[in-house]
DNA sequence: GTTTCTGCAAAGCCTTTGCAGGCGG
DNA sequence: CCGCCTGCAAAGGCTTTGCAGAAAC
C-alpha cells in the first residue's frame, strides 16, 4: 500500500502519530472504487471495528487533506465525498449533469489547458482533480431522442 | 438589466411570478461582483428592504438554478456561493490553493479543452463555469521566497 | 511520562420545510 | 379568485467541538 508509508512518514514530520484508526480510514478511503463520503467511510471501517466513531472519521479526512492526500469533490446531489490523491494516480473527473455519473479521464488531456493557463495568466494550475460538468454520451443521446419525440 | 427580462420570461414560461422579492434577489446578484453566498445577499437586499427573509433568498436562488441563469461555486473556506450566469458573460475561474482568491478567465481557454473531451469521450461538456485550483502568481513567488530562505 | 487521539455526546451551522396568510396574474 | 409566494419558526442533516479517558511514542 503506497499511501500508507507516506501518510506515515507524512504524520512523523509532524509529530503526529499513526493510529488504528486513522490505518483503517485509509484502508478504506483505498478500497473505495471512486469517492466515498464519510458517511460511507464509516459504513465501511465499522465493519472491521465497531470501534470507530463518525467524527474520528471527519478529523481524518481533514488530516488527510492537510497533508495533501486527499481530495474532495461535491457531488451532484450535494454530499461531499473524498478520494485520496494518487492511488488512481492523478485524474480528472466528468460529471453527467443529468444521470449524475462521474467518469474518470486521463491528466493528459487537461495538460494543454494547464500550459495555457501559465502563459497567459501565469497560474500555476494544480488541478488534483477537475471535475467538469457536462452531458455525457447516453445522456446526450437520450436528450435529443425526447427533443426529437417532444416535436 | 439584461437578465431581468430573461428571468421574467422563463418564470412565465412555467406560470410563475415575478414578486418584489424575486426582483430584489435578482438585483443583489446582479451588483455584486464576484460569488455571493446566501447571507451576502440576504445582507444586501435588507437594506433595501427588511421584509425579505433568508429563506426567500434560498427559495429563489434554488429557482434561478432551475431556470439555468445561476451557478453555484464553493469557496476556498467551504462556503457555498452563487453567481448569475451571463452577466460577465460565460467565464471561468481560477481558485488560488494559497490566498483563496478567485480570478476570472475567458471561456476561450477552456474551448480546447472542450473539443478533446467531445472527441475522446464523447462528453458534451458545458462548463457553466469551471474553478481550477492552483498557486496565482503572487502566491507562486511567495511560496518560491519562503523555500529559499528556508534553506 | 507527555502529548496526541479517540469516543461520546452535545452544540453549531447552513439549509430546508410546514403552515397560514398575502398577493400576483 | 385561484394558486403561487412569503415570512415565521421549527426541523433537519451534516460537520465540528469539548471533554475525560486511552493510547502512541
């Protein structure tokens, strides 16, 4: 587990400590296919332990987040979820503004962006992750057949 | 005020009104700036009128977003806020990790970007406004000082 | 041994909702 | 007039915080 040695060389520099707890959110937040909020977290680490309480979970995330790894998103319907940086390796996410889904894409394809940004506003544009809004493939397609159906 | 006939027409599209209220939200949003979270604008329509109350201001807010002329941004400190869309124009912005700032950009940058995800993804992306995270030049300087002096 | 961390419970904050009366069309 | 809107107040959901005991180092 990549994360787990630099979370705790992470931790060390701060003279933070590595707990039972804080391993089992991590495990966690690593098993997660996409983002997980922290109700689902909990779900998931309660399982392991019954031992973990849901605010030991949010210090975690902030922790996490303070060390920089981690990354939050805003979901469609509102809830905050999170996902650690770097195990997918960096990404970017497109967000259906219809059904919802999110899809990962590749970093590359943001890269020319990214350049622009720094030439012409001399931003240096870190984006953990992106997420843009959109209408994805089936969607789309869906909304011109009602469009179509609806003349 | 371009936007206000814009909303009078689509409220009476769905057989809604258009009340003082509305009008006075519609206002607040227009004069500011930048983002503007609830409390903002309900402070700003108080003093034109104390008989505007905040959940008036969340009802409407909620509408516009409905009708498509108001997107929603998350501030660096988590707060929710709320921009007209169209008024500057479509733009978008960049976020500094460091400051908090928010800087606007031209759509055109994006456009590139645009066109890659419609062809990779088949992803019709409408990015009513993106926010880019990242360092903004001054914050950039700062951050290369301080890891000078610290060596 | 210290200092950080945790669980528990309670508070806090922002946002939403129910309701009776008011008002736009 | 009808039905949408509003203010008021209260509930709601998520997140944070205070505290005393437990645990890492």
């Amino acid at each position: 587990m990549c994360c787990e040695a630099q979370f705790l060389q992470r931790l060390r520099e701060r003279g933070l400590r590595l707990t039972p707890q804080r391993e089992m959110v991590l495990r966690a937040l690593h098993e997660v296919d996409s983002h997980a909020t922290a109700e689902e977290i909990y779900a998931r680490v309660s399982v392991q332990s019954s031992a973990v309480d849901l605010s030991t979970v949010y210090r975690t995330v902030e922790l996490l987040q303070d060390l920089r790894l981690l990354s939050t998103i805003e979901r469609a319907d509102g809830q905050r979820a999170y996902e650690l940086i770097g195990v997918h390796g960096p990404h970017h996410h497109l967000q259906c503004r219809r059904c919802g889904r999110l899809s990962r894409i590749e970093p590359e394809a943001v890269q020319p962006l990214i350049e622009t940004l720094r030439q012409r506003y001399g931003f240096a544009a870190e984006p953990d992750h992106l997420v843009i809004a959109g209408l994805c493939e089936a969607c789309r397609e869906r909304e011109a057949q009602e469009a179509q159906s609806a003349a």
